[in-house]
C-alpha cells in the first residue's frame, strides 16, 4: 500500500507531501489544477520513462519519493532478494532527474538500475488511464488480459509449455549447430587441424617467458663473457696492481707494526677473511668466463619455438593459457560433432517426441482458455450492463486449432492462441474488433468492467484510477463509483475524478488546487479532513456555486447516500 509520496520540482509542484490510506482516496480538482501531475509524479518513481521537461522551471533538477508499505507482497521480497537489497516489510522508492536528463534511482537506499526499479515497482502498484484502455484496444494485450484472468486454472499447463518449449528450442539449436552431414565433415575437418596444430606444439605454461630470457642470453654472450673475463682481471689477474695482490699488501704492512697496537691483529684476520672471499669469487668469475658455450644450434631452436608460439597466439588467443582455453572449447566441440549421424538421429527422434507433446499441451492450453473465454465474456457482459450498456454484447475469437503439421512457427512459450476481443454496443451489431467500434466513454466503462473482474486476481494492494469516468455521468455515475468503492474494498485505491458521486463514495478526499504566487503559478494537494470541506468540494463537482446553501445541501445528502451505499457494498 502506498502510504507516503513527496514530490520535488515536478512540472507546476514545487513541494508536495501526501500521506494516503487504504480504501478509496478520491483526488479532484478545477481543470488544470494539476490533476495529471501527481499521476506523472507517480509513475515517474514507478519507472516510467521521462524527460527533463517534467522538471519545473527554472530548477536544476526534480525528485519523487514514494514510500509502501508491503508485508504481504512475496513476490516484492523474492525480487529485493535477488538484488541483495534490505527488506523488512516497507519499501522506499525514490528517483531523481536533473537538468541534463540524468536519473538516479534508489530501493531502500541502495541506488539500483532504472530496470530493477521498474522490476520492483511492477508489484506495488498499477496505474489505469487514457494509455492503459488504450492498451486495451491492441490484441497483442488480449491474451495477457485472458491469462490472467484464468491464471489459476492455466498456471500448471502455462508451467508445462515453457519448460516443453524450452526443451524443443534447445534441440532445434543443438541440430542447428550440427547443420548436415557435408557441414559437420568439414567442420570436423577444421577442428581435426587446429587440435593437431595446438597439441603438436606441446605448449607448456610460462615457456614463453623462459624462452624469451634465454634468447636475450644468447643476444648479449659476447657482453656477458667480456664482463665476466675483465671482473676476473681487476680482481686477480696477472697485473700486479689487482685486488689479490694489494690485499697481501696491506697485511704485509699491518705486519709491521702488529707490536705496536693490539687491534692489528684482528685487522690482519680480517684480511685474510677478504682474501679467502675474494679467491673464491675470482674462482667463480673465470669458471664463468671459461665455461660460457654459446651454442647456435640452441639459439636458433630458441627463436624457432618463440615463432611457433607467436604463430599460435595469433591464431588462437593472447597467451598460452588462452590457447589451451581455445583448445578445450575446440576440443568438446569436436567431440559434440564427431558422433556425426547417430547424433543427428537421436536428435531428430527427441526433436519429435518434444514436438508432440509441446503440441499436445499447446492444444490443452488452448481449450482451457477457450472455456475461461467463455466465463470472462459472461462476466463481462454482466459488469457492462450495470454499468448501463445493457445491450452490449463482448466475446473472446480464437483462430481454429491447427493440426500438428501446420503449427511449425505458431508455438511458443505460451502457445499458439491470439485471442482477440470483440464487442458490440448495441442490440443488433455483431461484435466487432474492439478497437474499431469502442467509444471513449465505452472504452472507459469496459476498462472498469475488466477491472472489476480482475481486480481480485491481481496481488497487487494499489490500483490507480486516472480519470476512468470520462464521458460518464448520471446514474451511470453512481455505478461506476459503487464499482470502484467495492474494488477498494479489498484494496488501496486512488482515483482522479470529475464526478461528485464518487467523491460522496471516497474513504479520504483530497482537493488539489492552484496558486500563484510572486509570478509563480504553483499546485498544492490537501487533504479535506471536515465535513464542510468535503461537502463543499462535492458541491462544487455538482455544479454549485461556493456558499451555496442548496448545493451545500444536496452535497451532504449524496455524501450520506454514499456512506450508506458503500457500507452495504462491503458488508456484502
């Protein structure tokens, strides 16, 4: 239920709070109040698209918050969980749009896609207007409309068909790939030489990196062996001036005064340390020096299998992971297409039997829609006439059941019907594509009519009325106010109207007005809490002039009528 909506910067809204209820919220108005914003207002923060032209003048940018509270709405949980978003029972939408048209959307603090707002916001709340029995008129929308009303009894079949269907389309998919007998050859064919080509190398992971320092070894044997050789000199070659040679010096004079400092000693040790050190590393520099064998044979296998490798990442990925990665895909399709026709058989066998039974429920599910027709025709026709179209006359066409062999391209997951709706308004007419003869003020009264029906299938606590009574009045009026008073009976309501009948009906009544102020043209909403604003209101939908006694008058006695009315309504 939604219990909160605050608007900021919307259109002629500057700032707006609004705290609803559940039952029947009735909001009115003069014409160009503002009616029409808080229904954008509404969908905008449901999801719908928008422009930056819904932002009021001279703003920077626009917000709508809507709070709901929705405890008994699983279908809210299970979604909020799959996005890993908080929930404990209430759900916070809010959604903001700046100047240059960017939107920031937020469940529960947590800023989510436009996508996943509308995926949540789906079950909260649904919004019937000029668009929505405009909808009403495209038979792309019948079936929706028959399979929800008969979801109870098509829910299993519906369940069975997707799953057949998916089934089937997967085959189909899996023979595609095999494609004929030449195809999967040739394909083979391919395969057999990339896998030849990719195993025959042996490729090892990081040999890339080892080949490529062993090259740049062999690049550089004349630098490395030159350094080696002259470290080896400085340190102890055959010039009497090396390392060695000034070593023995320096304890050779340490010597001599060894008498005179008892530190000289173990400076004279430490020397001999040096020296020891420094053989050793001379041992090492000349055995470096000597040893080094730069074969050109190794060097030209080296830069053989370096070519052979930037070969294979050219053909089959960036690294030699990548390679092995392309092979094993190469390597299950392979072995996915060397089974060749036997495949091909057993796909073909369980393509028919798949066939045969998505065809068999396709056909089931058809007849169970075909009888829930039936039973939404009649209750359609019943609602239609309380409504004051007593002659109108509504059914549900279905093309003829196809024979199996013709239904190739028809099924899908949900069958092959499209239904589409007929009706006629007067006696004598026969029906008619629904979107060819309906009126205004008809389409109005079947959309309530579907409504009705439905209303109580649909779990969703908020329905949204946009001015559903268009080219309604008198005692027709009064019905569709008694229609909507007992949806709301069951559920939270919110209906923009012009007529005083469903005003006098209304659980919370809300006038919205506008002002201007300082130049600037503004619209407020407030809710009418006494008895004299409620009647006044009903008054002036009348037709009554303000401070009208008779008005006044005949207000309170519609008001109370209604009172009357809506308790027997649901108390029934």
């Amino acid at each position: 239920m939604l219990e909160q909506l605050s608007i900021r910067n919307i259109a002629l809204i500057t700032s707006l709070d609004v705290t609803f209820g559940r039952g029947l919220n009735v909001l009115s108005g003069e014409t160009g109040a503002g009616k029409s914003i808080l229904i954008d207002s509404l969908e905008f923060v449901l999801g719908k698209r928008a422009d930056k032209t819904l932002i009021r003048h001279g703003q920077a940018g626009a917000s709508v918050s809507a709070f709901f509270e929705c405890s008994d709405l699983p279908s809210v949980a299970r979604t909020l969980e799959a996005y890993d978003i908080p929930f404990d029972g209430q759900i916070l939408l809010k959604r903001t749009m700046s100047a240059d048209g960017k939107n920031a959307c937020y469940i529960n603090g947590v800023k989510v896609t436009l996508s996943m707002l509308r995926a949540c916001s789906i079950a909260l709340a649904d919004i019937y207007g000029q668009h929505e029995s405009t909808a009403l008129l495209d038979s792309d929308n019948h079936l929706k409309v028959l399979d929800n009303y008969a979801k109870e009894h098509l829910a299993a079949l519906l369940q069975t068909q997707k799953s057949l269907y998916e089934q089937y389309s997967d085959i189909v998919e899996r023979i595609r790939r095999y494609g004929s007998l030449g195809d999967v050859n040739r394909k083979l064919d391919t395969l057999r030489y990339q896998l030849e080509e990719i195993d025959r190398a042996e490729l090892k992971d990081g040999e890339e990196e080892a080949l490529l320092a062993e090259r740049k070894i062999f690049r550089n044997a004349e630098t490395l062996i030159g350094a080696y050789a002259d470290a080896y000199r400085i340190l102890a070659g055959e010039d009497d001036d090396n390392a060695v040679v000034r070593i023995a010096a320096a304890q050779g004079l340490l010597r001599k005064i060894d008498e005179y400092d008892p530190d000289v000693q173990s400076l004279s040790e430490r020397l001999d340390a040096l020296k020891i050190e420094l053989r050793d590393l001379c041992d090492t520099l000349s055995d470096k020096a000597q040893s080094f064998d730069f074969d050109p044979r190794r060097a030209e296998m080296c830069e053989e299998r370096l070519q052979t490798i930037r070969t294979l990442k050219r053909k089959y990925g960036d690294s030699i992971s990548e390679i092995s990665e392309y092979a094993d895909r190469m390597r299950a399709e392979y072995d996915f297409l060397s089974d060749g026709e036997a495949a091909l058989t057993k796909l073909e066998a369980q393509k028919s039997d798949v066939w045969n039974r998505l065809y068999d429920n396709s056909v089931m599910l058809s007849q169970s829609r075909r009888e829930a027709a039936t039973r939404l025709s009649a209750a359609i026709v019943k609602e239609l006439q309380e409504l004051g179209m007593k002659n109108s006359d509504f059914v549900v066409r279905f093309d003829p059941i196809p024979q199996a062999s013709d239904a190739v391209g028809l099924i899908g997951e949900n069958g092959f019907d499209r239904p589409i709706f007929l009706f006629s308004a007067n006696a004598g007419q026969p029906p008619m594509d629904l979107s060819k003869i309906i009126s205004g003020g008809e389409l109005s009264r079947f959309l309530l009519a579907v409504k009705s029906i439905i209303a109580d299938m649909d779990h969703i606590d908020t329905m949204v009325f946009d001015e559903i009574d268009t080219g309604i009045s008198g005692k027709i009026a009064q019905v569709v106010a008694e229609k909507l008073a007992k949806i709301a009976s069951g559920k939270q309501v919110l209906a923009v109207t012009h007529l005083p009948q469903l005003a006098s009906m209304a659980d919370r009544n809300y006038l919205i007005e506008k002002s201007v102020s300082d130049g600037q043209t503004q619209t407020h909403l407030r809710n009418l809490t006494t008895s004299e604003e409620i009647y006044a209101e009903i008054a002036r939908l009348i037709g009554g002039v303000q401070g009208d006694a008779y008005g006044m008058l005949h207000a309170q006695e519609m008001k109370t009528y209604a009172d009357a009315q809506k308790s027997a309504l649901r108390q029934a």
